[in-house]
C-alpha cells in the first residue's frame, strides 16, 4: 500500500469514515464532499491506481463493485442513478486509488 493512498487508511481504519457496506474485495462509504443528496463512493480493498493500470485479472473487481452499488441503490430505494469512475489527471481524478462514485438526487 502507498503510504499517502486516503483510501488504503479508510479501508486500514487509520482514517474513520462511515462504512456503509464492506466485504473481502470492496468497501462503500460516503463522499466527504458530497454533490448530490447521495454520494456513495465503491472502492477495492486492492490499492490499484486508476482504471488505466487495471490488470486483465482484476476487471472482474470493477463488476463486483458495479453489482455492490446496484444492491446499496435498491436497498435504498434509489431507481435512478449515476455511476463513475474518473479515469486519470485529466479525467478528473484526484484520489489514485480505484472508486466508483454513485450520485442520486433520491435517498
Ligand atoms: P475523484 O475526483 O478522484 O474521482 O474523487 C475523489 C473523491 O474522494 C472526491 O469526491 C472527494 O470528495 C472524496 N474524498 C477525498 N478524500 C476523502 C476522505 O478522506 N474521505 C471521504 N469519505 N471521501 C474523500
Ligand atoms: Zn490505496
């Protein structure tokens, strides 16, 4: 794990957060700076740095964490929603660790 990875320390609970759902390969929590009423970020417990540097074995992770969202969504009694992976720099990303946001303006 990269010493400086937010997201390693939130799954190694050196930071807190509220987890929301968590099993051996992903852990969902809520955007600390949300920008819809939902904000849910999906992320794998495995430090990979961006969708760019996926390995061919480890694509079937992001189906796994795409699955997770669908089920919080329902749990929730979200029907319409958007997912997300920002994908570099210039993409937008600012995290370098793998997460899939879920926004909804339900739940
Ligand atoms: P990106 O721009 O990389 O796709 O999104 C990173 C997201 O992580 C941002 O929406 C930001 O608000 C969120 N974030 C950054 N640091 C933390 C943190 O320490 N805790 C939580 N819960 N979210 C964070
Ligand atoms: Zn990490």
């Amino acid at each position: 794990m990269p010493e400086d990875c937010i997201f390693c320390k939130i799954i190694n609970k050196e930071i807190p957060s509220e987890i929301l759902y968590e099993d051996d390969l992903c852990m969902i929590f809520p955007d600390i700076n949300p920008v819809a009423k939902t904000h849910l970020l999906i992320i794998p417990k495995k430090h990979i740095a961006t969708i760019a540097n996926l390995a061919p074995e480890d694509e079937k992770l992001i189906g796994h964490m795409v699955g997770k969202a669908r089920d919080i969504a329902k749990e929730r009694n979200i029907d319409g929603y958007q997912l997300l992976y920002r994908v570099g720099k210039g993409g937008g990303q600012e995290v370098f660790h793998i997460h899939l946001h879920l926004t909804s303006d339900q739940g």
